[in-house]
C-alpha cells in the first residue's frame, strides 16, 4: 500500500494505522501476513488500536484490536 503521508513501506505505528483505517483487503492480508512472521507487530496494533477502543464506529480498528488479542493468546 502507498501511505498518503509516508515515504517508506515499513510497519511503523503510522503506516498500520494508514492500513487500517484506509486500506483494502489486500493490504489488510499484507498486514496478517507481516504479523504472522513478526509477533512482534502485534504491540504496534494493538498501540494503534486501543485509542479507538471507545469509539463504537471504529469497527476497523476493533476488529484487528480483538486480531491482535487472539493472536497473542494464541502463542
């Protein structure tokens, strides 16, 4: 996914937020797949994401909150 406001493609905290809040399903798998080979991601979703865990219409990032919580319980 090309970021509006980035000039590289690496999984910093703003460019998982760019993923999530705008991106399509193929940048979502891109996404699942760097999480899946770096655990290490899911600290930086989770930091993302727990912002809007108080917005009821922020379903995007509800979903990969409760990814990233199923994920970690999992390993």
């Amino acid at each position: 996914m090309l970021h509006r406001h980035l000039n590289h493609q690496r999984y910093t905290l703003a460019a998982i937020d760019d993923v999530i809040s705008r991106g399509r399903w193929q940048d979502w798998a891109e996404l699942r797949r760097a999480v899946l080979s770096d655990r290490s991601l899911l600290d930086k979703v989770e930091r993302v994401c727990r912002p809007y865990v108080a917005d009821p219409y922020a379903q995007r990032h509800h979903f990969w909150m409760h990814y990233a919580e199923k994920h970690r319980s999992a390993t």
